[in-house]
C-alpha cells in the first residue's frame, strides 16, 4: 500500500496527468541543468583552472560588458573562492538537484505532495524573477517569469480542482494509489 492516497474524484474527473508530467520533466530538466552545472564547475576545479579568468572568458562568451557591476561582483567571488566556498556550493548544487528530481518523481506519480512543493518553490522564486525584470528587462527574464506563473498556477488549479472534487462528494471514498 502506498502512503498517498486519492479520492475516487480525483481519479475520476478531469485527467491532470499529461499537464503533471509536463511539470514533472520540466522539474527534472531543472536538475539535470544544475547537476551538468555543478559537474562543470567540479571539473574547472579539479583541473587547477583560475576561476577568475574562466568568469571572465563567460563574460566574454555572453556579450557582458567586464565593467558592468553584475561583472564586477561574479570576478570577485570567484577570485574570493576557498575550499570551504567550493564545498558549499558544491552542496548547494547537490541539494537543489535532488529537490527538483524529487518533485518532478512525485509530480510524475501525481503526488499531491509534490504538488504543494510546486506551488510553494514556484511561488519562492516570483519575488526574485519581478525583482530581476525591473533591474533588467529581457526576453529571457520574461520568459521565465512567464514560465514559472504557468506553472504555479496551473498546479494551484490541479490542487483547487481536487478539493472541488472533494467538496461535491464528502463521502467520497479513499482508495490508495498503487505504486
């Protein structure tokens, strides 16, 4: 027996697997991006490769001007990086990961505790994403603030359209959800 279960509702009505596992695989994509990240930077590191030129040379790579102070501030953390700096990034990155992996398995199994972790890691990341368009508005800026509202609210209408479903018929049955 599985410890989640779900109503007869919800199994019944309206079919949120396909949007779910969109979710799911958008979640684990997010993790496989911060794994290749933190891969990456494990491998400048081993290597004995200066992180001051190697944030130079991305400057470089993505067109942003050296004295801008967004430039400044990347060339000095990593002219500032220590062993124990490097640990807890490393860590960081780790941790970040296996939270995406976990929510995209449970939104993938329609979990509805993964549901409420992407609402509230979704919903963590709006005042961030507003802040950084006023500071600099870009097409990309937008589109992941686009993005992530999609997404925050689209599950807030799975979680909503199960109570719903619970609403309608209070006595409505628990079954288990099988593994």
């Amino acid at each position: 027996m599985s410890s989640s279960y779900h109503t007869v509702e919800r199994l019944g009505s309206r079919d949120h697997r396909r949007g779910l596992r969109a979710v799911a695989v958008l979640e684990a994509v997010k993790g496989l991006l911060a794994l290749l990240a933190g891969f990456g930077f494990f491998e400048l590191i081993r290597h004995n490769v200066d992180l001051a030129d190697v944030a130079l040379d991305v400057l470089y790579f993505l067109h942003i001007d050296p004295d801008r102070r967004i430039a400044h501030a990347l060339l000095h953390a990593a002219e500032r990086m220590s062993d124990t700096s490097i640990l807890t990034v490393l860590t960081i990155v780790c941790l970040y990961a296996t939270l995406r992996f976990a929510e995209g398995y449970g939104l993938w199994r329609q979990r509805v505790w993964a549901e409420w972790l992407a609402i509230a890691s979704g919903a963590a990341y709006l005042p961030f994403e507003l802040y950084k368009l006023v500071r600099h508005p870009t097409a990309f800026h937008w589109a992941v603030l686009f993005i992530n509202i999609g997404v925050v609210v689209y599950i807030g209408w799975v979680r909503w359209d199960d109570v719903k479903g619970r609403i309608r018929s209070p006595h409505a049955a628990w079954v288990p959800h099988g593994d």
